[in-house]
C-alpha cells in the first residue's frame, strides 16, 4: 500500500469546523426539568493525514484512503489486533488439501448500509468489476491467484464465467486458485478483496468509471462497522456507527470524525487543544519533546514499511542503471535515521523490512562514495558534470521536505549533482505517480498483509502498482514460480534470487524502515496498532 500539501485554506476551514461544532456536539437539551439526559456520544477525533482521493476500495491505494474503506466495508474475513484471521462477512470457509479451492459461506445476517443482504453474487460481481481492463484498479493484480483472473484483466478471456469465482448460491462463495497460496487469508483483508454495492455503481457512473458520485453520502452504501455521514471536503468526514452491520453490538464508538491534516504541525497543536484524540503522525522536531515532557502519549510502534525513492526508468538520466546505482550508494541512511527522523527507524540497505513473517534479506547495498562516483563518471556525468536537470517529486509532509533536503546535499557534496526539490498535494501527487509523470518520486511501500510476497509481486512487469516503468522477465518468471514452492523455505530462497535482481537493477531506493509515531489522548481504549497499520476500528473504545 503507498503512502501520502496542504493549503493553508484548509487549515482553517479544519479550524473554522471545530469553532462552529466543537462545543454543540456536547450539549444536551432536555425537553422537560425532570428529564434525564441521554449518555454522550462516543465520538473519536482523528487525524487522517490527507484528504482522500475517493472511497472506493477498488480504485484507492493510499493509506489515508485504507483507514476510511476499513470503516465502511468489510471482506470475507478480517483480522484481530494481533493481525489472526477471523471470520467477517464469511462466518466459516472450508479448504481443499490441495489448497486451491477456498470455499466461503456467508452469514445470514450480513447486510448492505442500506437493509440489503451481502450475498455471495455481491462478491463475484465485484471481484468482476475489480477485473475489468477499463476499470484498470492498480490493485487488480492481488486477485490474479485466482484461475484466469490475469488473462481475463488482460484481455486473453473474455467470459468471466471461465474464472475461478463462483456463487454457488446466495450464501455459498468460492474460489479457485491456480497454485497455492499461503498467505491467501490475509491478502483477502486487503480492500481489493472487499464488496463494493454493484447496483449502487451503476446507478450512479456505471461499473468501468472512476471518481463517481457513488461515494457521495447521499448515495453511499457499505457494510462495515460505519457508515458514511457526511463528507465536507477538505475538512472532514463523519463516520457514524452502523444500525446494519452484522456485528454492530460489539462496536464501541458511535461516531469517527476524520479530519484531513496534512501538516504534522497542525494536526500536533491540536492535539495538544484536544481537538484530536489520535493523530496521524508527529513532527519530526516534536518527537524528543513529547520523549522528555509527555512520554504517555507518544506512540512509537513497528511498521512493515519502506521508505524510498522511485526512478521514472523511460526518462533520462534514469534509463541508465549506472546512474540510478550512483545516487542509492551516495546516501547516508545512519545520518539520515539518526540525526533526522529520530523514531527508532532502520537504514534499509535491501528491500523487505526484516521480521516479516520470518525472511531476512540476504541481499544488501552499502554506501560506497568511490563507486558511485565510478558509476557516474562511467555513465558520462564525471563529477557531475553535464548532469541533467533533475526534479524530485514528494507530497508535501515535514518529514519528506526535510528527508529530501538532506539527500538534496549528499548528492550536491558527493557527487556534485544539482536536484529541484517540488511538492504537490496528495491527490496531485498520486495522479503523477499513477501516469507516471514524474522523474523522481518519494515513495513507500505498506504491507498490505503478513507475507513478503507484498514486496515482491509489487514490481511485476506491468503491475498496477509498479509505476517505475522497469520490469525483468527473470524477475517475473521467478516470481510465477514462488508460489509453486514446496514450503516456505523454499519460496523464500526464490525470493532471495528476485531481490538480488531487484537491487541490482535499483528501480527505485530504499532509504529507511519505518516505525511508526503519533499521539494518542489517554480517553482513547482498546487502541491496537499492528505492523501492518491495521485499525480495527471496531474494538476501539473511549473512556467516559
């Protein structure tokens, strides 16, 4: 999953909303002296970090996007706090021995936001539209396990009847894979996997568009734990508990404000004026503050996330894998993790984090100055000279301005290149991603589920989410045969191969591990953060 300008006109809009409805969500109004007031409404305060591109789960793709579809819909299965499978809109599934047919049987009393039962022809209705080559959802790739999947998304099938989705009947869901899958269960938490309402979509911009007013609030149905209330642009989406949803007793909070605060700083000071009660993230510069002067309320957690830079490998300089080696092996990620993001990071000299489900990248880059200057001068640039105009691309965050900064000044100091710095918001900067419109791009790379096959399926040649533009047959004939591994060990030794071919091309540059930090109010219970950044929303409380 990737991740994430902010205008200084939504500052205050985000200000003006807590000046007009701040003080009025408190207050009651009995209708009579005797009356006793109805118990307050448990309502979280939450910085998402953007506004949204959309609320579609199968065209979104940032994490701002993931915290919102996560309220409103729900898979097949979901996940504890601990990240352990457990049933959602399926209340069971049986496996074939061989591991290839997964059969679902829904609940009873699983319902859309708007009455309707979820049935199992919602699933294979939207595992179709997910499918569609006009719909082109950059995560359409997830789902390619499933028997002619990726020919029907290519065009080579052309009746999706001849897939492996099936409704056998209203509450009977079925798959079969073309190999095994290990991992399958918790790649179906992933959006891309989830329902989305057919009839709502086509009512409302049809199956194969993007960005229609399906997800508006006036037209919205999901299933999740919540439903969409209202959404003001840029300033906030109200979230409130669903009357449908199968497990809604066990829901804690009645309403989930998010409110879209790209400046860490902003969303840091109001925390402190208790306007939020978590945060996205921290300011860099407030870390050690909250470190000395408020200990309880910073949360520092692990994160299965790189950080890194994208090459744009069809545009110049960067279609030469000299240069793109140079500028990897010129940074100094110590510097960079110790002096700078101060969270407990880690420099990332491969490309898994480690600890993911137990694979450890035998493959790893080091900072060698002499020979990236080799590579430089060899590809033509010596000592930079006649090194053309670069520009790097990031959406506008502290910690990426300041990251860029810093690697800005090792490239000037070692090898005598000029890099532009340029910002954009979010939405802006993702449509750039995603048209790949860029030179050079921030990037990062979320585990979407507990496996490293999420960072290795990510650069298959053509891959919705591979916006590089490089792509190796070796690498993707490899990574077709993992999954036919016998075991584990097995499959990981194959992954070892494809990261070596992986760094060794350097489409993009690992620069860091993430942890993960923000604020979070002591009224805030039951709040579990997980290496996946996972919220299950449902199990949150507040305290009264």
């Amino acid at each position: 999953m990737m991740f994430r300008c902010f205008s200084f006109a939504a500052v205050v809009a985000v200000v003006l909303v807590f000046a007009l409805t701040g003080c009025a969500k408190n207050e009651a109004s009995p209708t009579a002296a005797n009356s006793v007031a109805a118990p307050a409404k448990k309502i979280l305060r939450y910085g998402n970090g953007a506004e949204p591109q959309e609320l579609d789960p199968q065209i979104v793709t940032g994490a701002p996007e993931h915290r919102l579809v996560q309220a409103f819909f729900e898979g097949l299965v979901t996940e504890d706090p601990q990240l352990n499978i457990i049933p959602g809109v399926a209340e069971r599934w049986d496996i074939s021995a061989d591991g290839l047919i997964y059969t679902f049987h829904l609940r009873a009393d699983a319902k859309w936001s708007n009455g309707e039962l979820v049935t199992a022809t919602d699933f294979l209705e939207s595992a179709h539209r997910m499918l569609r080559p006009a719909l082109s959802a950059e995560y359409a790739y997830m789902l390619w396990l499933v028997v002619g999947a990726e020919d029907f998304y290519k065009g080579n099938l052309t009746d999706f009847a001849q897939t492996g989705f099936k409704a056998l009947d209203a509450r009977t869901y079925q798959i079969t894979l073309r190999q095994p899958a290990p991992f399958l269960l918790h790649a179906m938490n992933h959006e891309a996997w989830q329902p989305v309402p057919i009839a709502t979509i086509k009512k409302f911009g049809g199956l194969e568009n993007k960005n229609t007013p399906w997800t508006r609030p006036e037209n919205f149905v999901g299933n999740g734990p919540y439903i969409l209330n209202s959404w003001r642009a840029n300033q906030l989406i109200v979230a409130e508990r669903s009357p449908t949803y199968w497990d809604r007793a066990h829901v804690k909070i009645d309403e989930i404000d998010f409110y879209p605060v790209e400046l860490a700083e902003t969303e840091e000071k109001m925390f402190r004026a208790g306007q939020l009660d978590l945060t996205y993230e921290l300011p860099l510069s407030k870390i050690d503050v909250y470190r000395r002067e408020n200990p309880a309320a910073l949360r520092i957690d692990p994160f299965d996330t790189v950080y890194f830079y994208r090459f744009n490998v069809a545009r110049k300089p960067f279609d030469d894998v000299r240069v793109r080696r140079a500028l990897a092996l010129a940074i100094n990620r110590q510097s960079i993790v110790k002096n700078v993001l101060r969270a407990g990071e880690l420099p990332a000299t491969s490309l898994v984090p480690p600890g993911v489900l137990g694979y450890v990248s035998e493959n790893h880059f080091r900072e060698d100055l002499t020979e990236a200057r080799r590579l430089l001068a060899e590809a033509g640039y010596p000592d930079g000279k006649n090194f053309p105009k670069v520009e790097l691309l990031y959406n506008t965050l502290e910690k990426h301005r300041v990251i860029a900064e810093a690697i800005q000044q090792m490239w000037r100091k070692n090898l005598g290149i000029e890099i532009t710095l340029y910002n954009q918001e979010w939405k802006v900067y993702m449509d750039a991603q995603h048209t790949r419109n860029f030179q050079l791009e921030r990037g990062g790379w979320q585990a979407d589920y507990v496996d490293p096959h999420v960072f290795f399926d990510l650069w298959e040649t053509g891959g919705g989410n591979n916006d590089t533009n490089w792509g190796d047959p070796e690498y993707d004939r490899l990574l077709h045969s993992a999954l036919a591994a016998p075991n584990d060990a097995a499959r990981f030794a194959i992954y070892q191969r494809m990261e070596k071919i992986f760094l060794d091309a350097m489409p993009v540059i690992p620069i860091y591990f993430y942890t993960y930090n923000r604020l979070v109010s002591p009224r805030v219970k039951n709040f579990f953060t997980t290496p996946l950044d996972n919220f299950p929303w449902k199990y949150v409380d507040l305290a009264p």
